[in-house]
C-alpha cells in the first residue's frame, strides 16, 4: 500500500501525468483502423506466437532466467491487451 503512495509521490515530483493515455479520441480512432488493417493483425498473431515459443522452448533450448520468463510473460499479456482493445474500439465504431 505505501508502495503505490510512494510511487505516486515520485510521479508527482518528475511531473509525469499517471493517468491512463486511452481517454483520447485519436487514440480510440487509431485503436479501431488499426484493426481494420490485416498487417496490423498478422503482426498480433506474429509477435503472441514468437512469444509463446520464446516462453515453451527458450533461446537454444535453454530455459530463460526467471525475470525473463515473466518479461515475455508480460509481452505477451501487452499484446493480448492491444488486441482485445483494438477490436473493441473498432466494434463500438461500428455500432456508431
């Protein structure tokens, strides 16, 4: 709890805005081209799928370290997200 305090503070001391970037509407427009394009999906599908190799065989057949393992965990999660986000701007576009 006094992790996410502190963290606030910091913020607050470099003035860097914690809030998300997403509220903007050239954001939401882009999110819904975005999907529209087949390379911008070909390229979700790429990267989920380079990961999640990267994550069952390693680099040369040698398991990664921990703190990599959770990175590309985290990539892979990233990716997941902007993919989900992207379809569902471009779905609410669509119903509009």
């Amino acid at each position: 709890m006094w992790k996410v305090y502190l963290v606030r503070l910091l913020l607050k001391l470099i003035d860097i805005d914690d809030k998300p970037v997403e509220d903007g509407k050239s954001v939401k427009r882009w999110l819904a081209d975005s999907w529209q394009d087949t390379g911008f999906q070909e390229y979700i599908r790429y990267r989920d799928t380079m990961i999640k190799e990267s994550l069952a065989n390693g680099v040369g057949l040698k398991h990664p370290p921990h703190y990599d393992y959770a990175i590309m965990l985290g990539q892979r999660i990233e990716t997941q997200r902007l993919k989900v986000r992207s379809e569902a701007m471009f779905n609410k576009s669509q119903k509009k």
